[in-house]
C-alpha cells in the first residue's frame, strides 16, 4: 500500500499546475489536494489563517482512514505545518517548499505592518489586486506569461498546466479566466501567520524538512534561523527562486523523494497508528 501524500499549493497557483511533479512521485505515493485553497466560503480567508487550516484538516479527517504526509509549497507549506501543530496524531511528517517560518523580531514587525497597513509593500499584494483575469485564447494567455522574465523560467510542462487549470476555457469563443480569485489571493497575502514562533518553542510535533530556493527573496526576507531549528537541520537548497518548483520540477521532485526518506528515518520507521486519524481527534 502507497503512503498517501497530501499537497498543498503556493498562493494563486491552483494545484494541477503541480501534475508534473506528482507524476514523478506518483509511483511511490498517492496523490491527493485540494485544487484551490481559500475558495470555500465555508473558510474565509482571516488574519493567521485558522479557517484554511480548518479546510485543510477537514480535507484530510474526511478523506484518510490513516497519517498521512503532507507537503506544501509557499502558502501550502505554511498550512501544513499548522495543521500538523494542531491535529499532530494524523501527520506523519511535513516537507514545506519555501515557506520560512516567521519568527522573533521579524514576526513582530510582520504584525505590526498589518495593522498599519504597510505588509503590502512587501509582498506581491499590490500587483496581484490589479492582476489581469481575462485572455481571448490560450495562445494569448501563454504568450502574455511566457514573454514575463519570472515565467520565462519555468518549465514549459509546469506553465502548460498553469494555464490549463489556473486559466480555463469559459466560453465556446475560447476566452480564458483566471481560476483564483485575486481578492482571495491578495487576502492571503495580507494575512500572513506571525504565530508560529512561540508554537514551535518546543520543536515541530513531528518531522520536518524544508527545501529552499537559493536566489528565494522570500528566504533571504525571512532567514532561516527558526526554520533550521524547526527542521533540526534538515534543509536541502535547490538552485532557483521561490518558484523554483515550477522552474525545476524534475529536480524538485527528486529532493521530495529524498526528503520524505530522511523524514521517515527520523520517525523510527514506525508509522504511526492508523487509529489515529480516529473521527474523534
């Protein structure tokens, strides 16, 4: 029986941009996702997020009868982790793609920016309120993205799939809309978590691994230090950017591969017992 893997993707990327990675994995594990994370008005999108990582974790209560792995990318990486910390029992391990935990002085200064209103300057939050949601046809749509220096680099499966599943066909005419709602999107952007810190004074309740871009702006903004502490060390760099999954999917699929092996290694071998994933936890 394949261990069961649960994605989750990063900010504005629905989760089938992702297939060329679960293809490479997909002998090994099974795959499982939410498509669009925020999108379910039963889960707002709030400050630290609670309710998406209630959409995660219901996902996972409905959908598994044991632990599972959960993986993320940005947004999904920071998910994850938080659903571990808060239902540990049904995890058997977390690999955050790019995600840097918040922590210390700089989590401080993360609140702090919200309440006044200063975060979006720091993030892609202003561009993405006036991000373009239309294109006549999925020509135009890759050429509008492929002609952008930071899609230029990725993988043309990786963009292929972004535009197939991030901007479907609405119309017998071919026109394209963008599937992530970009007031979704810019929320998310605005309601980073900056609880993290004091959560993980004690360590991460199960094993962690984290993958990071070498030229990630994010990484170099946040550091590394309560990462690595959270992680015990176990980081792996992969050469490219924050979107270095899209840039090198081959190769980021390789180090999930190798990451998940370290992390079952440091959980003695031993999965832990299906019944823990009982309804009632």
């Amino acid at each position: 029986m394949k261990d069961i893997l649960h994605f989750s993707h990063a900010n504005g990327f629905p989760a089938s941009t992702y297939r060329t990675i679960f293809a490479e994995l997909a002998d090994d594990y099974e795959l499982r996702y939410i498509e669009r994370i925020g999108h379910d008005r039963r889960y707002p999108v709030t400050r630290d997020w609670p309710h998406l990582v209630e959409q995660l974790l219901d996902d996972i209560g409905s959908r598994y009868e044991r632990p599972v792995w959960l993986v993320g990318h940005s947004l999904g990486g920071y998910l994850s982790l938080m659903a571990a910390l808060k239902k540990p029992h049904w995890v058997r391990g977390v690999v955050m793609i790019d995600s840097p935990i918040i922590a210390g002085w700089r989590a401080g200064a993360l609140r702090a920016s919200q309440w006044a209103g200063l975060d979006e300057r720091l993030s892609p939050a202003a561009a993405t309120r006036k991000r373009r949601t239309r294109w006549a046809s999925r020509d135009e749509a890759w050429r509008h993205f492929h002609e952008k220096p930071a899609f230029a680099r990725w993988d043309e499966r990786m963009l292929s799939d972004y535009i197939d599943y991030g901007i479907p066909q609405v119309g017998a005419d071919g026109e394209r809309v963008l599937a992530f709602d970009r007031q979704v999107e810019y929320l998310i952007y605005r309601t980073l978590p900056h609880t993290l810190g004091p959560r993980l004074a004690h360590g991460a309740p199960v094993p962690l691994g984290f993958l990071a871009g070498t030229r990630s702006r994010e990484v170099r903004q946040v550091g590394l230090d309560a990462t690595r502490r959270a992680a015990r060390g176990r980081i792996e760099w992969l050469e490219g950017s924050h979107l270095f999954p899209m840039e090198r999917p081959i190769e980021t699929a390789r180090a999930l591969q190798r990451m998940l092996n370290s992390l079952r290694a440091a959980e003695g071998g031993v999965p832990r017992d299906s019944a823990a994933l009982a309804k009632s936890a």
